[in-house]
C-alpha cells in the first residue's frame, strides 16, 4: 500500500505557496483552511499572570522564545506589559522590555514570525522597527495612532475585544449579550481599521477570553465561537490558563493544562486559525491531532492494520 506523504502544516515562505487562502504574515505563509498556527508567549514582565517573571530577563526571554519554536510553535508573541491591573510602566520601558528580545531572537531566527503584544502605537511602532511582523493590540486599536502606525507599515494587526483601558480596575463586567456585543465591537474596528488603510488581508481578530468577562461571558464565547468567526478575518483565540478555566473546574494556575487544551479544540473546531498558548508541546500535539481528525492534514505515517501480517 502506497501511503501519500502528509500535508505540510507548518508555515512556508511567502514564495514557496500561493492559494486563495494563503496569508502572509512577515516572510511566512499560513493557510488557514489547511493548517492552525500556535503562537507560543513570551512574557518579559516580573508581574505577568502566568509565569510570573520567569522570562523577564533578556536571556531567558531569548532562549524561552527558541526553544518553543523547537517544540514546534509558529511564531513567537513578545509582551513588555500586562493586561491586568498592575504598576504603572512608561512607554520607554516597555519599549526596552520588548525590543532587546525582538531583536536578539530575529538575530538566530531571522525567518520566524514575531509578534508584540501592547497597546501602545510608539511601542508598536519600534517593534515593527525592529522586525516585528504582528502587532497584538489587546485594547483593540484603543490608541489613537495605531491604526496609523500598522497602516504604513507592512504589518498585520490583531484587533482584540476589551472594555476600557488596560492596567486599571474596572466594574463587574456585563453584557446583555456578551457574543452579540463581541461581534459588533469587532466589526466596527475592522472598519475602522480599514478606513486608516490596513488592507483587511493583515487583520486578525480576537474575541478576548476573559479580558473585561467573567467566566460565563467566556464560556459564552466559546459556545457560539461561530458567530465571531464568521466575520471573516482569521480568528485568533487566548484560552491559555485563563481564570474562566481555573473557575470552570476548580483548578489553580499550575494545573490548567488540560482544561485548556480542551478549550483551545473546542475553539478550534469552531473556527479558530491561532491559538495563544504558554505549553507549546502539548498544544502542537493537541492541535497537530485536531488538524487530522479535521481532515486538515494527513496522518505523519500509516502503519495500523495496513499490513496482512499486522492485522491484530
């Protein structure tokens, strides 16, 4: 039996592949009805929810970023500054958190697709500077200039859902509908992104898992994940060791792992094209898996009961 060779997966450069479907991001390309990247964080901050300062220094930042990519991440997404409530950081510290690390990675990958992680054009601005081929704004183009700053740019924006700025305390969240409120606020920033000239092929969008929402608004999301992907863009999804997991079956930070792997296919085979993840291993496998029994890509080999003296 001639067993065909598995679908590649992995992202290619731009000029190796062009379909419809293809997106280029920096020098790679992603076709996303064929493949779901895993985006591996690294986190240079001493107070971020996770990891809690573990990749703070530049060193350890640096090699955190190549070794996900050796476990088998697409790209690498550099954060200088939390989401949630915290100390204040200045626009020029955060941009020397972020840019040593975009950098010095690109130095050894020069190939890899890099994203950063803020809500601050300026430090957008000397990401991309610096080869940044993403900018993940989790305020959803919250600054004014930002969506300037991608325009003129080559690079691709994440537009994320969140109510009011990062960084400081908020109300209780409520929505009426949270999924319904979601869409509309994501559809409104596509326009507006587009009006600024961002071509709608380098937009992203995230629906926000737990930013501004409490764990029902989340799971809420995760159920009708659907209605956010029709909206067309690429849809990104951050489940990775969120509080709605550690709330929906009672487990503390260290020990959500397969609750959010479980979440991470849910939001996959709702449409889901990237996922955010910390455990890059076990999300590769877990996503590699999905892509096959979504007949995306083919088995790596075949060998169960396909031989006569091996069907046992």
């Amino acid at each position: 039996m001639t067993v065909e060779p598995a679908l590649r997966t992995r992202a290619t450069p731009v000029d190796a592949r062009s379909t419809a479907t293809t997106r280029r991001i920096g020098t790679r390309a992603f076709d996303f009805e064929r493949q779901v990247a895993v985006m591996a964080v690294v986190n240079r901050t001493p107070d971020s929810f996770f990891d809690r300062g573990a990749t703070f220094a530049l060193d350890r930042a640096v090699a955190h970023a190549l070794r996900a990519v050796e476990l088998g991440a697409d790209w690498i997404d550099i954060g200088g500054v939390p989401f949630g409530r915290g100390p204040a950081v200045t626009t020029a510290e955060e941009i020397e958190r972020v840019v040593p690390v975009i950098e010095a990675v690109l130095a050894l990958a020069p190939d890899l697709v890099i994203s950063v992680d803020t809500n601050r054009a300026a430090v957008a601005l000397a990401a991309i500077a610096a080869g940044a081929a993403v900018v993940n704004d989790t305020s959803g183009l919250g600054d004014p200039d930002m969506a300037r700053v991608v325009a003129e740019s080559d690079a691709c924006i994440v537009i994320t859902h969140s109510v009011g700025p990062p960084r400081v305390e908020k109300p209780p969240a409520r929505f009426d509908d949270v999924v319904g409120e979601v869409r509309a606020f994501l559809e409104e920033r596509i326009r507006h992104a587009e009006a600024a000239g961002i071509p709608r092929e380098r937009i992203i969008i995230d629906p926000g898992h737990d930013l501004d929402k409490n764990t029902l608004h989340s799971l809420e999301l995760t159920r009708r994940l659907d209605e956010i992907a029709g909206l067309g863009p690429p849809l990104l999804v951050a489940v990775s060791n969120k509080d709605f997991i550690g709330e929906s079956i009672d487990r503390p930070k260290e020990a959500r792992l397969s609750g959010s792997l479980a979440a991470m296919t849910a939001c996959i085979l709702a449409g889901a094209r990237i996922v955010r993840m910390h455990d890059v291993e076990a999300s590769v496998d877990a996503v590699r898996m999905t892509e096959a029994i979504l007949g995306m890509r083919a088995p790596v080999r075949l060998e169960h009961n396909t031989h006569p003296t091996r069907n046992v």
